[in-house]
C-alpha cells in the first residue's frame, strides 16, 4: 500500500500531483484521540478512519477502480458506505440489506467496484443510527475528472459538528428521543476538517477549488463568503453550470463544489459565515490573506465540468409519491405501540434495521420514474436515494435552476419536491433521511430495482 497517498491532498499540500491513485489502500477503523477544540482544551476520544478525523482523504481518478479493506478495530461491528457513488448493490455497505455487518475487533470487509462518475463524494458507517458518524467515522473521496479545470489549490472542507462537554469529551446521548423527534443531533462544536479554526490562509489572486462535504448527523450550513463572489460548479458530485451564490445551502450528506478566486487585498482578512438557523450565525472562519503579492489580477469565468455519464430520465408517467409525516408538531406514531418511531413514510414507520418490511417502491430496471416527495412535518429532512442520482425538478411546484443532479434533496419544513430518475441499479437500495436521528426513527425505506 502506498501511505504517502493518503496524504496528498490534504489542506495544506495544496494542488495534488496527477498521479495514479488506483492502489489498494487499507482503512483501519478504531478509538484514537484528536484535539478538536485547540490546544488550550484536551484531546476528544473519537473514532476514526485510520487514526485522524476526518479519515484519509481518498483521491482517484473518473474512471479508476477502488479497492479499500476496512478492518474493524472498533468495539462495535461496523459498515462502510460510499455516499453518492454509482455502485454495485453488493458494495452499498448497508447492513442487513447489502452486506453483513464487519465485526467488532478485527472483523474485515474488501470493497471494490468502479467510480464512473467525477465529483465529490465521501464515505461513512451506515449502522442506522447516528453514533459512529458523531463519533468521527467519515471522509471524503473525490473522484478527479479525466481532465480536471485549472486551480492553484483543489482542497476538501469536510463540515461536522461535535456535542462536547467543558473538558472536550464527546456527550454519550446519542439516540435521545428529544434529537430523534425534533431536528435531529445537533452539535455545539462546528469544525472543518475535524479542527475549530479560525483562519484558513490564503493568497491573494489565486483560484480556489473547495469542495464541501456535509459530514454532521443533523446540522445543516447555510455559507456565505464576505467580500467574495464564489462560483458553484457541481452539486453533490455532479456538475451543474457555473453560477454565483450568496450563500450556498448543505443539508446532511449534501456536497458542492466551489470555485473561490480570492479576490481580497493582500493582508486583509474576510469572514466565512454559517447563517442558516435564523438567530444563530456564527463565524466559521476568516480567510486570511497573507502579504505575498497578488499571484494574478483578473479571473476567467469559473470553468464547465463535463457531464458525468448520468441517463437522463424521459418525461411522462404519473409521479409516485412518497409523504414525510410525523415528528414534534405532527402526527407521530402512536408511541406505545412504536416506542421511539417519530417518523413515517407513505403512513408507516420504517426501521434500518427491519429489512423484512417490503420495499417502499418497486422500480423496473431500465425505466424513467418521477417521484413527487411531500413532507408534511414541521422539519427539513435530507432525502438520500443509494446507487442513483436524480434530477432535483422543482420545489413547491417551481422549477430548480439551473439543471441539476443530486442524490440528496433538502426538503423545507412543510414543503415538496420533485425528482426524476433512470432507475438503472439493480437492487435494494436505500432512501432515507440523512439526519441520522430521523432515519434512525421511522425514515428509513428502502426502493427495489429489479
Ligand atoms: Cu450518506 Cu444512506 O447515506
Ligand atoms: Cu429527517
């Protein structure tokens, strides 16, 4: 195994060589400890991916095949996910539905398949509940395009939140009713790339690629960057055309691409805001410009990624439809009868881990569907589909623009959206709410394609 790869990439190397990243790469999970909060706090006990939060960040080029063996050092039996990748069901890493789950001190697991598509992506534990993400287990996986557009640094801002105590260590109550029936686990500690910061360097005149990867259980950021006028260029993985933003909107799961041209005066310094919860916005960092001279003074428009090889559904057909009901403020299960279930989908509580429930949807391979997503609660739910992307159409019957895939579509409280996709996976696929605490209580179906 090549170590050496594992680090290339990482925020402060900068551009990553053109190399070959194909290598078989081994990601040991286990019970390490990580200064999350800065030095003048002690160290939090976490669970990584190969010793450092967040896991190494896995580079390989569209087109490539991944070969990673998970080994479990954990004290828990645990799955690897690989969010938004286009795989074979077999390599989903959902216990119970695609695999069994990789045992607890020393079981091991080998996934492998291809990436067809570029994007950004990233790769988690998918046991059902929240705990082991909150504990730390995630990374990014980013899938070069064959012919990547120029930039001076292409880095991976991976976003979570951590519930800590005064002495930095991790709160245990990880699957409260309150969280479950409410907006789900939401931290008190926002770190980028598993550090609070409270600068990132940069220079002034260089391009930037930053790719967000939304890692938290349940936190959803709402990014502005002062003084700048950054570019989105691909949404979940998949490119999209290149448009200005204020403020760029991530729910559970969700990742965007972003072109930054650090347009600010030597010296100077620019906050990065998270204002999503009203009342409650907070300095993520400040961009910090150093004194070097301008390394250019005027920018091209951000450049057009090329279309990953997605089909693009046809048109027609009556949508399905999927309703989200339940939660605080809504009509939840009857609690005796479903203790712990807040959620439902089409009336029923779905459990993780009740893959003997029939599919939600059964799809036939090959055909176009659209289906209608109505939630009737009183909270936003990110809804993930496994092994497909799909075009986000319209919310609250508007049409989304510009075009756009995804495979993770934020729904507003009380609001609907419509997707349409090529259902071309064979398989049980997963679609759940990716805030960890509502799939975890009642939003967890699965859809078969066969
Ligand atoms: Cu990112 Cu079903 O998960
Ligand atoms: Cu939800």
């Amino acid at each position: 195994m090549d170590r050496r790869s594992f680090l290339l990439g990482s925020a402060a190397l900068g551009l990553a060589p053109r190399t070959a990243w194909s290598q078989a790469r081994l990601l040991r999970a286990s019970v390490t400890r990580q200064n999350l909060v800065g030095a003048a706090h002690p160290a939090t006990e976490v669970w990584t991916y190969h010793g450092t939060v967040p896991g190494p960040e896995l580079r390989f080029r569209q087109g490539e095949r991944l070969r990673v063996e998970v080994e479990n050092a954990l004290p828990a039996q645990t799955v690897v996910h690989w969010h938004g990748i286009r795989l074979p069901n077999a390599m989903d890493g959902v216990p119970g539905l695609t695999q069994a789950p990789v045992a607890a001190n020393g079981g091991k697991f080998v996934y492998e398949f291809e990436l067809p598509d570029a994007g950004t992506y990233w790769y988690h534990p998918h046991l059902g509940d929240g705990e082991q993400l909150a504990r730390g287990l995630y990374g990014a996986l980013v899938v070069e395009e064959r012919d990547p557009p120029a930039v001076d640094r292409d880095l991976v801002w991976i976003l979570s939140d951590w519930r800590l105590d005064r002495e930095a260590a991790l709160r245990r109550d990880f699957a409260s009713a309150m969280d479950a029936s409410h907006a789900g686990r939401i931290g008190n500690t926002v770190t980028v790339n598993g550090m609070v910061r409270d600068t990132f360097g940069v220079r002034a005149g260089e391009r930037l690629r930053l790719r967000l990867v939304n890692a938290s259980n349940a936190r959803i950021y709402g990014l502005s960057f002062e003084g700048h006028q950054p570019w989105v260029i691909a949404l979940d993985g998949h490119p999209v055309a290149p448009h200005w933003f204020e403020r760029v909107v991530l729910g559970p799961g969700m990742r965007a691409d972003v072109i930054l041209d650090c347009t600010g005066a030597p010296g100077s310094a620019h906050r990065v805001i998270d204002d999503f919860y009203r009342g409650r916005a907070y300095e993520l960092l400040k961009l910090e410009y150093r004194a070097e001279p301008r390394l250019r003074d005027a920018f091209e428009p951000a450049p057009r990624l090329a279309a990953n090889p997605v089909k693009e559904p046809s048109p027609g057909a009556e949508p399905e439809r999927i309703v989200l009901a339940g939660g605080m403020m809504g009509e939840m299960p009857n609690q005796s009868s479903h203790k712990g279930v807040f959620w439902t989908l089409n009336g029923k509580p779905l459990r993780h881990d009740h893959h003997d429930q029939p599919p939600l949807l059964s799809l036939r391979l090959g055909q176009s569907y659209r289906i209608e997503l109505v939630n009737r609660t009183a909270w936003h739910h990110p809804m993930h589909l496994h092994g497909h992307v799909f075009r986000v159409l319209s919310k609250n019957g508007k049409e989304v623009l510009p075009r756009q895939w995804a495979d993770t579509v934020l729904l507003d409280p009380d609001s609907r959206a419509e997707i349409a996709l090529v259902a071309d996976n064979p398989g049980d696929w997963m679609l759940h709410c990716h805030v960890l605490e509502h799939q975890a209580s009642g939003m967890a179906a699965f859809v078969r394609v066969a």
